[in-house]
C-alpha cells in the first residue's frame, strides 16, 4: 500500500525522472515493485529493532484519503465555472490536509508494533526519530468492512487508549502492500 503522501512524492519523482530523461536523451528510471520497495524499507527499519520484523505496512489518520478525495471533487466542479479557482481550491484544501495528517510506517515484531513517522508532504523515508512502540500483549484490533480507498482499523492499546487509523489502499500491485502487517495487527487480539 502506498499512503497518499507517498504515491503524490512517487508521481512527482517519476514526472521529474522522465521529463529529466527526455531532456537527456536517457531511459526512464525504473519505479521499484512492492516487493523491492517492502525490502528496502525492511533493511532500512531492521538496524532500529532487536527483535525480526515479521511485515511492515501502512497507518494514516483516519478520514485523510476520503477528505482528499472530497476536495478534489469540489475543485473540479469549481473548476467548470473558472478552472483558476478550482485549480487553486485543490492546492489550498491539498496543502491544508496534508499538513494535519500524519503517516506511519509501521514495523510488526512477535513482540510489539513500531510506528515510524513517514513523511507528509513527500520525499525519501529516513528513520528521523524514535518510533512510537505498542506492546502487542493486551493490544485488541478491530477493522471495519475494506473501502475502496481505504480500511478502517480500531486500536484499544493495553493502557485502554483507544486510537483509529486507517489503511490505505494504492493502485495496482500496491492494493495489498499492508494486508500482511493489518493481518498480524488482527491477531494480536
């Protein structure tokens, strides 16, 4: 699964990979599958974790994708009565939504979750910071029914916090990137 954020900074870098080649003459850069992509962040989160990583997937705030669609939609509709203004309501609400939204990179272990903060707004994933770590004992998963954009997920922590996230659905070969890691987050319960 590729979040929203990741599949804009992808398409931008693809546009400007292949506007560079065509300047140049050179064959396009190859966009790496989801399996080369799940191994890169693996060798990438491993040196952070004692314990093996068993998946790794995706977590966003809850409602992003579908208010990012919401206004998409209204700009193209403002967007026939003046294109200028329906092109600058998508960039406002875009930027507006991607500012309060916060994306994981979450790492499951036998033991507990890891959620590496993801960049927003684009760009190569580093490991910036400590992750946010759940013990999986006491950890109870709940998912509503699959979306076509994303799924619902309910986390009650062992301290009682209660925290909802939802998963992301990309395109293509990227539809189930996160199935593996929701599937073990399930059996915690």
């Amino acid at each position: 699964m590729l979040t929203t954020a990741a599949a804009w900074s992808v398409l931008l870098v693809v546009g400007q990979r292949i506007s560079a080649c065509r300047r140049s003459g050179g064959t396009p850069i190859a966009i790496p599958s989801p399996a080369e992509q799940r191994a890169t962040y693996l060798a990438q989160l491993q040196p952070h974790i004692v314990e093996p990583i068993l998946e790794v997937g995706f977590l966003s705030t809850p409602g992003a994708v579908a208010g990012l669609v919401r206004d998409q939609v209204k700009g193209k509709a403002l967007g026939f009565l003046s294109p200028l203004v329906g092109l600058v309501y998508r960039r406002k609400k875009t930027a507006a939504r991607v500012e309060v939204t916060r994306n994981d990179l979450v790492a499951v272990t036998e033991q507990r979750v890891y959620l590496f903060e993801f960049p927003s707004r684009g760009g190569t994933f580093t490991v910036s910071g400590p992750p946010i770590v759940w013990s999986r004992a006491g950890l109870v998963v709940a998912a509503e029914a699959q979306g076509r954009l994303t799924q619902r997920i309910h986390v009650r922590l062992a301290s009682g916090d209660e925290v909802d996230y939802d998963i992301n659905r990309g395109g293509r070969d990227w539809a189930t990137f996160s199935d593996g890691m929701r599937d073990l987050l399930l059996r915690s319960s």
